[in-house]
C-alpha cells in the first residue's frame, strides 16, 4: 500500500499524506474488527467455548504447523484470493477516502495475498475463542499490524521512496519470516503447554 498510498499524495502536503496513511489504517482496523465480531459470533453459535475443551491445544497445534510452514521446513499452498486492492478506489473516494476503503479490503486478511501462514491460525483462534469482543479485539491488533507500515513510512521527513521500501522489505523477506516463524512457535507452546 505504500506504493499505492504514496503516489496518490506525493504531491500533496505532509497533512495530507497523514490523513491517507491514517485513513488506511482505521479502515484496515475497523474492518479486521468487524471479521473478528463475525468469527466470534459463528464460535459462539456453535458452542465452541463449551463444547471443546481442547481448543486451547488444538490452536496451539494449528499455531506449530503455521510456523512448520513459514520456517519452510514444509511447504502447502496458502488458501487466498489471488487479487489486488482495486486502483480504482481512489478515483471514487478521494485521496482520504481512497486509502479507507484499501484498508477495508486489506483488513480482512483474506481478500489479497496472506504473506504469513499465522493469519490462518489468527482466524481459527478468534472461533475458537467464541467472544465476539475477544475476536474483534484480537484482529484489530492484526488490522493495526497491516495497515502501520503506511503510516510509519510516512513519519520520514523528506518524501518516500517507495521503491527503496519495496526493496528494503523484499531483502529482508526470509529473516522476516523466521522472526515470524519463531514467535508462532513460541506462541504455540505457550497455548500447547497451558492445555
């Protein structure tokens, strides 16, 4: 988003570029939030919270596999809509507006590309938990975490290239996802060890 985000408001004033960018992350919050109520919701109908008292160690599982996957010590397929956010959103909404509605999209995880395999166990755990407010907080931490990089991109002082942030993230992709991978697997013994 920093490549789309960038060019919409290089031009403009630092003002504006700090609304779009923060624009782009209420949306992403706000729409992860609102999975996070539906997820909570469809645990809570089918009664997860009193029927499975494993869920715990079956997350923390799901968790292990997760990292197993972005380690790339084995590889499967992740399950997404292989699409971008439409370009045209700014031409209809506006350089604020345009950015919200990008959020929105990215917000929901599962519309674009999941760079990580721990969105799929962010998913499960907000069933699993079966508190619609518990779900909804967990995943706005997940839409803060998606869309705060367009924001802290924008503090710099002189204008972004978005070009070298591409770069910067595309050299650093593989420690990223062991990073990544570590704490899913932390995380995952910390549940497995609970239960």
């Amino acid at each position: 988003m920093i490549a789309q985000i960038t060019p919409l408001v290089q031009a403009a004033d630092r003002k504006t570029w700090l609304g779009a960018a923060a624009s782009h992350v209420a949306g992403s919050i706000l729409s992860a939030s609102a999975l996070g109520v539906v997820l909570g919701v469809i645990g809570l109908a089918i009664s997860l919270d009193r029927t499975w008292p494993m869920a715990g160690l079956l997350f923390g599982f799901v968790l292990l596999v997760c990292a197993v996957r972005d380690a790339e010590i084995t590889r499967w397929p992740r399950i997404y809509l292989r699409r971008q956010t439409p370009a045209w959103f700014p031409r209809v909404a506006g350089r604020i507006g345009g950015p919200f509605l990008w959020g929105l999209d990215l917000g929901q995880g599962w519309t674009t590309l999941i760079s990580f395999s721990g969105y799929y166990a962010l998913v499960l755990g907000a069933m699993l938990s079966a508190q619609p407010f518990q779900s909804a907080l967990l995943l706005a931490a997940y839409g803060l975490g998606r869309g705060l990089p367009v924001l802290v991109a924008g503090l710099h002082s002189k204008p972004i290239d978005t070009a070298s942030c591409s770069l910067l993230y595309f050299r650093h992709q593989a420690a990223i996802q062991q990073i990544n991978a570590a704490a899913l697997a932390l995380t995952a013994g910390c549940f497995m060890n609970i239960w």
